[in-house]
C-alpha cells in the first residue's frame, strides 16, 4: 500500500509551487535585501510580495503589519513578551489550559517570575466559559493569549468575541492561529485581534518561516534586536527564500480555502463515520460543532494511542497520538487532562489530520486497516475480555491526575 500521510496538523508537504518560487531566491536573487545595489532589488520586491500574499490570506489592513519570524513559537513568545514589556506595571496574564506549550511554557516561566497566569479551564467538548472570562478581565492584566483552534482536537475557539471583549477592557489580545490559517476564513481588519501568530509548515511553506501579525497601534517591544529589518521590530537578514515561499503557499491557501471546507472536510467526516461505526469503545473528542474542517481525534477505549500509531505505521499510515507518553511514564496529553477524558480513553486517542493532497481512497484504506488494529491491540490488553471490557474497568486503571 502507498504511505497515507494523515499527520498534517504536525507539519505539511512543501506545494510544488512553493518550491519553484523559492529556487531563484537560492541560485538568482540572492542579494541581502538590505544592500543598495541591484542585486537586492529583485530580493526587497520579492519579499514585499510576500507580504501582501500573507496580507490578502488573513484580512488584514496594511501589510505592514506583517512580520516575518522564523516560526509560530517565536512570533507567539514575541507577542506575550513584548506586552509584559510596553506595560511593566501588569503583571497577570490570561490563556487556557489547552494552549500549545509554545504558550504554555512560557508562561510557566513567568510565572516563575512573579507574574499570575490565569489558565481558563475547558468543558469535555473542549469550550472555554466566556462569562468566567470576562471575570478574570481586569486593568492588572497585561495581553490574553488564546488559540484559534485547538492543535489535537480542532476545536474552535471563539477568539473574535474574546479580542472584542479584551479591547473594551483595554486588554492586548493575542491568538495562536498557527492550526487556523488557511483552514478558516480570516478578515483581521474586522476584528478587536491585537496580534496573531502564523506558522509555515502548517499550510505546505517551508519550515523555519513564521510571521507575527500586529495590529497598527498596538504598543510593542521587539524580542531580537539589532538591525533595521521588519522596520526595526524583529533584526535579523531576512530568510528571503522562505518568506517568497511562504507568500506563495498563503496564495494557494487562500485558493483552496473552500476545497479545505467541504472535499477535506468530506474525507474527515468520512474516516471519523467510518471509524465510529464499524469499532465499538471509541469516540470523538472535541466540539463537534464548531472544529477545523481538517482535524479529527478519535479516543479508542482500553489500548494505548503508541501502540496503534506504531501499528499504522507498518502499514504505511502516519498519523499521531494525543498521548504525551514517554519511557518511565504514561501520561495522556495535557488537552485530553484538561479536557477530563476518561482515563480509559486518554490514553488511546489517535489524531487524524488531512490535507488537500490526501484522497477518499486513502480514507478508505485506512478503514480497512483500524479494525485490524484495535481488534489486536484489544486482544492483548488486560482490560478487554473477549468482546468487551473487564468489569469496572476505571477500577484497573489508576489514575495519576484529577
């Protein structure tokens, strides 16, 4: 069988398109754009270009607002960094406990530095309580940071109310739309957004290439300084290549921004119906009403989610696992915790994520392939007995988080 990449929320297949529009930049128009010779002119036109592509894909009003990063963890810590930076005097912060460790790190660190960081619970559909937000909203707060959409489940957060509220309380408001862009119509300019964060390799650019969007007006410290690059807000000679590529891949997306919302949207809904029909013990986690069009996370009840993926994997199917485990401990992912999984389930869940290069015969590959691989792993697993689970099976399993 081809390998079947089901794994696009991880990283994305660079487009063909992208590729040859970053090969004059390595070979032709290699010139530092900095330089006022004639060799650089080609390069500053090219990344102007650039601009205005990333520019057009998230509605936003100039595309001076655009600065390019070299990925998504950068343009987010630049984003909350310089909002504690331009206001010294706030010292609390406000996200979720689902956030990606990009974040969530972060502001564990600050936190460590005296800063209070607000952690925004989630129900079991992965839904933040809006009304317990607008408590926590205060003038001692310095920047809200929320993703768009959830990296595991796909669940979409509602960050455009969440920004029109920040705005009224006079509170910077940040999201990490790395799993959102290109996914999802965007039109920044509408919006109360203050800054938002963007990442290459999610929509088929090169990785290594990241931008940072912020808002005109919006108070700002850089985290790299040093020469006037990005009109002096993040130094560094710019990664030419990769940003004409990432303009390019901007460009398609936007094209393919309806084929991401109903044929790749079809495929997801075609597996998760098919898994969930013909396998018992397994469920979707997530809000299934509101979630990127791409992303499925199927919870398969009593096995362990490493163990399926190294079984998909000998049959060509890459896909990953919402289970943080590593040697020595056997922990779900901080989502499906905060998300309060059964621990029977947590364990066992399995993130699908397409692309526009994936197939209905691959979807119908993979269904032919899961059933097999539950039934075996079932088999060897002490809380399955036959055709179903030990009795009291919470019971078996011990817990290691509330």
């Amino acid at each position: 069988m081809t390998d079947i990449y089901l794994d696009n929320n991880a990283t994305t297949k660079v487009d063909r398109a992208v590729v040859d529009v970053m090969i004059p930049y390595f070979l032709e128009q290699y010139g530092n754009p900095s330089s006022i010779h004639k060799f650089a002119d080609g390069v500053a036109k090219g990344i102007k270009n650039a601009r205005q592509q990333v520019q057009n894909l998230i509605g936003c009003e100039h595309d001076s607002e655009i600065i390019f990063t070299s990925c998504g963890t950068e343009s987010n810590s630049t984003a909350i960094l310089s909002a504690i930076k331009a206001q010294p005097n706030k010292k609390e912060i406000i996200t979720t406990t689902v956030e990606h460790p990009a974040i969530l790190s972060l502001c564990e660190a600050l936190e460590k530095e005296g800063y209070t960081i607000h952690r925004m619970p989630v129900d079991r559909a992965g839904r933040l309580n809006l009304e317990a937000y607008k408590k926590l909203l205060s003038d001692q707060v310095a920047i809200v940071s929320v993703m768009w959409a959830n990296n595991e489940t796909g669940t979409i957060f509602p960050v455009v109310e969440m920004a029109e509220l920040a705005n009224a309380a006079g509170v910077m408001f940040h999201t990490d739309a790395v799993q959102a862009v290109g996914k999802i119509p965007m039109m920044l300019q509408d919006t109360k957004i203050d800054m938002l964060s963007l990442s290459g390799h999610k929509l088929h650019s090169p990785k290594g290439i990241g931008v940072l969007y912020l808002r005109r007006g919006t108070r700002y410290r850089p985290l790299l300084r040093g020469g006037h690059q990005e009109r002096g807000r993040r130094a560094g000679t710019e990664n030419t290549a990769s940003i004409v590529g990432l303009g390019k891949a901007c460009e398609l997306a936007l094209e393919h921004i309806e084929f991401e919302n109903t044929k790749v949207k079809a495929m997801r809904d075609r597996l998760e119906r098919g898994i969930t029909e013909e396998i018992p013990h397994c469920f979707v986690t997530g809000d299934m009403d509101n979630r990127l069009p791409n992303t499925t996370d199927i919870a398969f009840e009593y096995i362990e989610g490493e163990a399926i993926l190294m079984l998909l994997n000998k049959a060509g199917i890459a896909a990953s696992s919402g289970s943080a485990c590593t040697s020595g401990s056997l922990e779900p992912s901080h989502v499906m915790r905060a998300m309060d999984i059964p621990y029977t389930a947590a364990h066992g869940t399995i993130r699908f994520s397409f692309s526009r290069y994936n197939s209905m015969h691959e979807v119908d590959e993979v269904l032919k392939v899961m059933p097999g691989v539950v039934a075996t792993l079932r088999k060897l697993s002490p809380y399955w007995d036959g055709d179903g689970p030990v009795v009291n099976p919470e019971q078996a399993f011990k817990p290691t988080y509330a």
